[in-house]
C-alpha cells in the first residue's frame, strides 16, 4: 500500500499542474458562454474527467491484488487509453497557453527595462489585448482536437482496421516449383488484450483466407502472458487455412516473465499450456528446428528459432541447432521473433535468404504515408517494419496483428502480410 501512495502521489500533482495550466487558458473561452449553466456544466465536466482518470488508477492499485492476472493487462489498458485521451491533447493546448505567458512576459521585461510607467490601458485595447488571447487559445484547442480525435479513433477502430501488406521478392536460387509461393506472415497476437472480442478477430481470419496463401507463418507472442489467455481462442484461430501449412513460434512474451510466478514448475507449465495451443490451431511450433517443405520433388527449408533479442529481452534462440542438418545450398526461410536477430546472427553470417520477424509493432503509432515512413520505435529498432534487404539477404518486420499496453493503432494498423516469391 504504501508504495501505492508513493506511485499515486507525483501523479496527482503532475494532473493537477497540467489541468490546472489547461484550464487557464480554457476559462476565458468558456467565459465568454452566454448561459451560466452551460459554463458550469463545462466546468463540472473538465474537473470531473479528471477526477475519474486519477480515480482509476487509485482502484487499480489499491485494488491490483483482486485482478485476475490475465486481466490486469485490460485493465492497464484502459488506464493507458483514458490518460492518453484526456491529457495528450492537453500537453498540446498547454503549448499555446504557454506561448502566451512567455509573450506576456516578454512585453512586460521590455517595457520595464524602457522604464515605461503604468498608465491605464484604454477599455477598447484591453478587449483586443483579450481578443488577440482568446483567438491563440481557440486555435489551441482547435489543434488539440486532432490527437483527441486519432486517440479516440485508435481506441474504438484503428485497432481492428486490418492492413494487408504485399510483396512480391525474386530469388535467382528458388526452385522452379516454388516460383509463385504465397506466404501469409502474421506476428504477434496478444489474445489477451482482446478481450475476448471474437468476431472482430473472426473477420480478420477471413481476410487472411481470402489471399488463398500456400503458407501461414505466425511469428510469436501469442499471449502478453498467461495460457489461459488463449481460452475459447481455439475455434476462431484454427479457421486459419492454408495449402500446404501453417507453422509458428515463440515470442518473449509467450515465456511468462512479465510475472511472479509461486515455482519455475508453475511457469513451466503455463508455457506447455502455450504450446499446445498453437497445436488447437493447427500450427506446428518450431522450437530451434526446421522442417523440408516439398513441392514436386524440389524442397526447400522452413527454420524457426525460439526468441532471441537483445538484453534484457531472454536468447533462447539457438540458429545453430536449428538449421543443423540443412543443406548448405538449400533455399532457406527463417521466422524469428525479434529482427534484431537478423543482424545479429543472420547477415553475413549465414545463407538464409529471406527472415520473418515481428515484434516491435510500429510501436501502434506512426506515421506512413506519401513517402514518410516514421515511427518511434525506429529510435530502438532500425529495422521496424515492412520489407529490408542486403545484398541477396531479406527480412520483413510485420507490425503486428494485436496490440498490448495502449489498447489502440494510430497510423500503424494491425497487420496481414502477403508475400509472394517469385
């Protein structure tokens, strides 16, 4: 408890300097309302937003201790989602608020240094000087309005806008009969931050079938954490067709080490539990190993790894052990989770010709279009998304099918990738 207070105590008087700033420069406007209880009404429901958002998270960490685990991830979201909604667009108008002090200020030091007297300002020029202010403020919130409204868009609908992204990539060393193969790549699910909303989920299994894809490759983190994430899950995700296979592994998130867990055997078992959910939807899990797929008499190899990523994400990828056995001059196809594998173990270091990856998500939030492709977690990972190549050596970095934490997509929609091979 007492490191609940000590978490809740900076929050609240970090809300209440920003809402107490907003709310400067928002008075003025509401002010100038005709009818007093509209101006009230504004007033009530400005202090009142806040009051619930810093209400919420004093419930949830108060009350953490009586949330089922799996759910404190909804929950977290939510809380994520309102903050996010109430006070970056606040952040924004504190901007304009701010550009006006410091024009205030700035007029006022100059004219102090000229040694210039008070006198009394005409009425006429005090109601422009108040014109001129409340015109800033109005353009504050009319620009606050924008992240408002992506937020709320992110939230309620950009999460479920599924993207199909296509690329079609040339090999001089793919066998004939693979010559117009049809991979659908998909990455990291979250089914627990779903929320069990099985038809939103049901739609995009019928967008991936409807690329008629020759194999579906999922690329980790099935759950955010826990294998009872995956209950009813079975009978939406195994709808999933493909004609010659549908293969998988796992992500960091699939090994439950966001948790305390009361044994190593209860965590071990947890991560069984995964894994034979991905056998319920009729993937076959590659844990460091590789499997021929055959078409005609050519073949070429399919290697998937365990995660591997960078500190303080676990290694237990082992490329080694996995693509022992493989002919050295045997087209190959890599899945792991992490593209930060890919420069770590892959270039140059070996002859795999194309990597799948996911992971990073796009951080939910970017921006991409007319040329631009941004978003902050390229700060982190170079290789974030879409389709990277050097030399005779891809990977692709699928931005994500779900989505964990801010419960929403802003710029960065979930993700269905159709490559072709040709």
């Amino acid at each position: 408890m007492r490191a609940s207070i000590f978490l809740l105590i900076p929050l609240f008087l970090f809300m209440l300097l920003v809402d107490f700033y907003t709310f400067r420069g928002i008075n003025p406007l509401i002010a100038r309302i005709r009818f007093s209880v509209i101006r009230k009404a504004f007033r009530i429901l400005f202090w009142g937003i806040s009051l619930i958002v810093f209400a919420g998270f004093c419930l949830f960490m108060f009350g953490i201790k009586h949330v089922k685990q799996s759910d404190a991830y909804i929950y977290v979201g939510y809380l994520v989602a309102g903050f996010a909604l109430f006070y970056i667009p606040k952040f924004v108008f504190i901007l304009f608020v701010l550009l006006k002090d410091i024009q205030r200020v700035t007029m006022g030091t100059i004219q102090w240094f000229r040694g210039r007297k008070k006198k009394s300002v005409p009425q006429l020029n005090a109601t422009k000087k108040m014109e001129r202010s409340e015109f800033l403020y109005q353009m504050g919130l009319f620009i606050a309005a924008i992240p408002f409204a992506s937020i709320l868009y992110g939230v309620t609908k950009g999460k479920f806008n599924f993207r199909v992204m296509r690329e079609r990539i040339s090999f001089d060393n793919l066998p004939a009969s693979f010559k117009g193969l049809k991979i659908v790549h998909i990455s990291d699910m979250h089914l627990g931050s779903f929320n069990r909303k099985f038809d939103q989920v049901s739609k995009a299994v019928e967008l991936i079938n409807e690329q008629e894809p020759d194999l579906i490759l999922f690329t980790g983190d099935l759950v955010n954490n826990f294998a009872e994430e995956t209950e009813d899950w079975a009978p939406v995700l195994s709808k999933m067709q493909a004609r010659i296979g549908k293969y998988s592994i796992l992500g960091n998130h699939d090994y439950g080490d966001y948790s305390e867990w009361k044994s190593p055997a209860e965590k071990e078992k947890n991560l069984d539990a995964i894994k034979r959910f991905h056998k319920k939807m009729g993937f076959r899990l590659l844990l460091n190993e590789s499997e021929n797929i055959r078409i005609d008499d050519e073949e070429i190899a399919l290697i998937g790894v365990e995660n591997w990523g960078k500190p303080p994400f676990p290694q237990h990828g082992d490329l080694k052990k996995a693509t022992t056995g493989i002919d050295a001059n045997r087209f190959k196809l890599l899945m792991s989770h992490d593209p930060s594998h890919w420069d770590a173990e892959v270039l140059d270091k070996t002859n795999i010709d194309l990597t799948f990856s996911g992971h990073t998500h796009g951080m939910q939030f970017g921006i991409e279009r007319a040329g631009i492709k941004w978003s902050p977690v390229q700060y982190k990972y170079p290789r974030w998304g879409g389709l990277y190549n050097e030399r005779k050596q891809y990977l692709y970095v699928n931005r994500g099918f779900g989505y964990i934490g801010f419960p929403g997509r802003i710029g960065m929609p979930p993700e269905i990738t159709v490559i072709e091979l040709v």
